[in-house]
C-alpha cells in the first residue's frame, strides 16, 4: 500500500497550502446552507403545537450542540494522532479546534438556558446531560489552558493530548445520558435509531443549519490551522517567505 499520502499530511507547507485551498470550498456553502436554515426554521417552519415559537431557538441549539461533541472527537483524533506518530501537524489541529469547540459549547449552552426558563421554568438545572456539557466546555477550557501553561510545545503537545484522550469518555455520556438516567431533558428526536419525530418542514431546516454549521466548523478550523502552522513554523524559511509576500 503507497502511504505516501498519509506522509504528505505531516509536511506544514503542504498542509498550509491545502487549507488555503479547501476554506473557501467549505465557507461558501456554508453560509448559504446557514441562511437557509434559518429562513426555513426562523420564517417558513409552523410553530410547534407545544412550545409554541419557543421551538425555534433549537436551529441555533441543536447544531451547537451537535458540534460541541464533534469537534471534541476531531480534536481528541488528532490528538492521538500526533502523540502516535509524533505528528506535528496533526497537534496543530487539534490546538486548532479548541477554541472553535469552547465557544460551540457555550452556545450550547446558553441557548438551552434560555430555552429552559419558559419550558422549565428556570435557567438550569443539574440535569445529566448539562451537567456533562458543562463538563464538556471544562475539558476544553482545561485543554487550552495547559497548553498556554507550558512554554514548550512539544510538551504542551503531549500533555494535552493526553488530556483530550482522557475526556473523549465524557462524548458517550452527554450523547446517551437522556436513556442511561432520569432526565427531564428532551429525548432524541433527530439522531435516533426509528425514524425522525419532526415533521419535514421543521426537520429539514434543521438538518440543513447542522450541515452548514459542519461546512463553518471546517472553514474556520482551516483558518485557525494556518496560523497556527505558522506560528509553530515561524522560524523555517518556507514560513517566512509566506509572511514577507
């Protein structure tokens, strides 16, 4: 089996170069995806028989949510990737998802607090599952937190990747705490083993934010692996050409 291109995705130039290329692959339909998200959810999506308009802030929740897990498992990954095979690359990305994964947990979170407050009657609750998303948001606040701690990246590498790793567990317990426990949180009505419970015309808005939140997560990972390349790569000559023009 040729490897080769398996060898190419630890050299930065090469990685640098591809990013520049895929982002704006990603960003452009992204944000169309997102628009029409949140025109069909937001404008053309009937209220819900229960909650009223109340429903609507979930095309905002449900793929911040969905990404807070996602970009964690990405992040873990790559992680793992690096501290195997010492590949630098694969560290640098995972730095790079950090802060993207941070800031999608705590839009997570506050959305469903503000959801929570007319639905249950109070901004929080110690439920299992936000009690592991709160978790969750920890994690990575704990993950860029070693590593701006230790001044040398290489060891700032291996420690928070080791931290990645180890919270990879917490991922089963947010995504199924709503079966294992007695939760009042609401149960699956998209990603579940039978059919979706929505109907089509709140579902497909929905489906479509998840997939330009996706597209947006990896444009913005590209861009924030690029500096990060760069930062890490500051001193060879490859990176200084690339600043000077």
């Amino acid at each position: 089996m040729d490897w080769t291109w398996f060898h190419r995705l630890a050299s930065p130039p090469y990685i640098y170069r591809l990013a520049a290329t895929l982002t704006p692959w990603f960003a452009w339909p992204a944000g169309l995806l997102i628009a029409a998200g949140l025109y069909g959810g937001l404008v053309l999506a009937p209220p819900d028989y229960q909650q009223g308009d109340g429903f609507r802030i979930i095309y905002v929740h449900a793929p911040s949510a969905w990404l807070s897990l996602m970009i964690y498992s990405v992040m873990a990954t790559a992680a793992a990737v690096g501290l195997i095979w010492r590949m630098k690359v694969a560290h640098a990305a995972a730095a790079s998802c950090a802060g993207i994964g941070a800031w999608f947990t705590v839009v997570s979170l506050v959305t469903g607090m503000l959801w929570g407050k007319p639905m249950w009657g109070t901004y929080w609750v110690w439920d299992p599952r936000l009690t592991a998303q709160l978790i969750l948001l920890f994690l990575y606040l704990g993950y860029m937190g070693l590593r701006s701690g230790i001044e040398d990246t290489a060891r700032a590498d291996r420690a928070s990747a080791v931290l990645a790793i180890v919270g990879v567990v917490n991922i089963p317990i947010i995504r199924f705490s709503v079966e294992w426990w007695n939760s009042i949180h609401q149960a699956p009505s998209v990603m579940k083993m039978d059919r979706p419970s929505m109907p089509a015309e709140m579902l497909i808005p929905l489906l479509t934010m998840m997939v330009g939140f996706t597209l947006y997560f990896a444009a913005i990972m590209l861009v924030r692996l690029r500096a990060e390349i760069l930062r890490r790569e500051r001193s060879a000559s490859w990176a200084r050409e690339v600043v000077a023009s």
